[in-house]
C-alpha cells in the first residue's frame, strides 16, 4: 500500500500563459494507486512460511528452555542442546518436532497480522488527515485532537498492537499444539503420597490427537477446562505480551525504514524491532508458555502438586520459587530465534509485497493502454 504523503504535486501544462505563482493551491496529487488488501496476506503467508522454516530448531531450544524447573550446573551450551536433542531424540527430524503445528501458526498468524495492520494503519491515517483538516478551522491546541498523539510512530504502534491481537486469538490453539510438541523430552514430576518419581510425557502423535485430548481433558488437570475453552488456556497473558511485542515491533521497523521499500533495508530493520520487543516481553512469553504446557499436562508439571491459577499467581510463584532468572530462560536463542526470524519475515514480506505491485502495475498499465488504443480507435 503506498503512503499517501510520497504523492508528488503534478504540474499544469495545459495553458500557454505566463506560470502561475506557487501557492498551495496549486498543489494536485495525480490519482491514487491503490494495491489490492490481498497482497497483505500472500505476502504475510509466505514470510511466516519461510521465517519458520529457518528458525524451528531454535524456537525448540527456546520453549525447552521456558519449560524448565531446575537448572542445571555447568549449563549446556546451545549446540549441546541441538546435539543432544539429534541424538537421544530421532536425528535431524527431532530437532523440527511439532513444525506442523508450528508452521500453520506462523502462516496464518503472518498472514492475519500484515494484512490487520495494514487495514488498521490506513485508517488511523485517515483519521490523522481528517483531524488535520479539521485543525485548520479550529486552531485550539487540545489533547484531545488525533492530531497531537496520531503521529507516524504511534499509528505503527497502534496498528502492529492491534494486528497482533487478531493473529494471536485467531490462531492461538495451533500456539498451544506447538508447546506441546515441542515439549516432548522435557522432564516433569509428579508429587504422590509416597516419593516424587521423574518420567517424561508423551505428547500426542499428531494435531488430531493432541486437539481431541484437550477437547475431552486428557489428562485432567485441576485448570484443564475442556471443551473449546481449552484451546484458548493462557490466551490472556498471551494478549498482554503481544501488545506491546507487535506495537514495538512494527513502531521500530517503520522508524528505520520511513517507508522505504528497499528489501535489503527491510530485513535489517525486521531484524533489529524483533530483537529489542523480544526482550522487553520475554517474561510475559515464559509464563504463557508454563500456562499452555500445563493445560494440557495438568498438576504433574509442577513441582508439589501446585498449579497456576493465572498469570500474576505463575509469576508470583516463579520468582519465589526458582528466581527472576528463571523468567528469562532460553532468553538467548529466543532473541536470535527471533532476530533471524523477524527478519527473515520482513524481507520475504517486503519481497512478496513488491513483486506483487510490480505484476499489479503491469496489469494495470496494460489494460490502461488497451483502452486508450481503442478509444482512438472509436471503439466502445
């Protein structure tokens, strides 16, 4: 979608007189190009394709990480954890468990969310320029005027918050299929009236299975709800992290780049919005994560028979129980997960989006001049 404000004031050459004096009156944007909302969606489609492809063995490493309760001494460094992942748990493949799940999340959560944003951005624009018209006849200096706070930041801010709430609850139950995959090997135990014995769950061979045990509660956990609204376990602390994670992230990305549609540029500032809103939010992450493995896992996933009522009750109990830290484990690969990520998805969005204007404006231009052949032609 191009930017209203690039429009560049055309010049008159239709009168032979003398050239008339520069007003701003005299200013007329030639007609708007505008580009199909759809191109929105292909684009996000492939990005989200394409980035998860070439971050999946991080994003494992990663949710493991957010899983743990104990931490052990020396820590394995990260190619240790790929390392062993490949050879205790399958080869090559293990290290893509729950990629399906995954996959589908991030193509549709790509596609929902440029194609929200930019819907959302158009019309907060709109709502920036009427507010401007309207200054002009009422002077008075209000807070209250979109004018003040509708800057180009805060409506990339506002328009990334707001995609990322419909791409999070519009695809969140592939997000808690996905932890539960990935959290295959993670180490769990069960308190009983005897002893505490350590064994490792089994998570569902495939979306079926693992959709049909959270629909019937199996296994049941005190805060396994069943039915529908076991798909949407966790969505709330999911919703106040990607709030802020999106708005930062589509508020930076559009900082640095100021419309510019160069790919190589797009990838770089993807890269670096990524990276900083992934560390401001990553505790909100980390709880989302404990809340979704335990929906489907129940009590045994935590240690003395305790479960998380909620969010603020998860935070409360991690950093009395295991310490802050324990909030920003798997920080590491999570930020590089993210920074190869993020700019993986803004390129091959920005490359997508492109080739899809350039076949736009190709078509557009043919059929343009096939009517105005045949207008000279006389044919109607």
């Amino acid at each position: 979608m191009r930017d209203d404000n690039d429009q560049q004031p055309s010049e008159d050459n239709s009168s032979t007189s003398a050239p008339t004096p520069f007003t701003t009156e005299n200013l007329v944007p030639p007609p708007i190009q505008l580009y199909p909302q759809w191109h929105n969606a292909v684009a996000g489609a492939v990005a989200g394709a394409s980035a998860r492809v070439a971050t999946a063995p991080l994003d494992l490493i990663r949710i493991r990480a957010q899983l743990e309760r104990e931490v052990t001494y020396p820590r394995p460094s990260l190619f240790q954890k790929l390392k062993t992942i490949y050879q205790q748990e399958g080869g090559f493949i293990a290290l893509f468990r729950g990629n399906l799940a995954a996959t589908y999340l991030w193509i549709g959560y790509s596609a929902v969310q440029f194609s929200a944003y930019g819907k959302i951005k158009d019309r907060l624009n709109e709502q920036r320029q009427s507010s401007e018209q309207e200054s002009i006849v009422d002077t008075t200096n209000s807070l209250l005027n979109p004018q003040f706070w509708l800057t180009s930041t805060s409506i990339a801010f506002l328009a990334g918050a707001g995609a990322g709430i419909c791409a999070t609850v519009s695809t969140y139950p592939f997000d808690i299929c996905r932890t539960v995959f990935a959290a295959q090997g993670v180490t769990v135990v069960h308190a009983n009236s005897s002893a505490t014995a350590a064994s490792s769950f089994q998570p569902p061979k495939s979306l079926w299975e693992c959709a049909t045990r959270m629909y019937h509660q199996q296994p049941i956990g005190r805060n396994n709800r069943g039915g529908l609204a076991a798909f949407f376990v966790g969505v709330r602390p999911a919703v106040v992290q990607i709030i802020p994670y999106m708005g930062l992230n589509f508020a930076i990305y559009d900082s640095l780049t100021q419309g510019d549609r160069r790919i190589g540029l797009s990838g770089y500032a993807g890269s670096i919005s990524g990276a900083v809103s992934k560390m401001i939010v990553y505790p909100c992450d980390t709880i989302k994560k404990r809340i979704q493995y335990q929906s489907v896992f129940g009590n045994s996933s935590v240690v003395g028979e305790h479960y998380y009522k909620g969010m603020w009750d998860c935070l409360i109990t991690m950093i009395r129980t295991e310490g802050i830290s324990s909030l920003y484990r798997g920080l590491v690969p999570s930020v590089l997960k993210t920074t190869i990520g993020s700019g993986l998805s803004f390129t091959f969005f920005r490359m997508t989006k492109n080739g899809l204007e350039e076949l736009h404006d190709y078509r557009f231009s043919r059929s343009t001049s096939s009517a105005k052949d045949d207008n000279d032609l006389g044919i109607t």
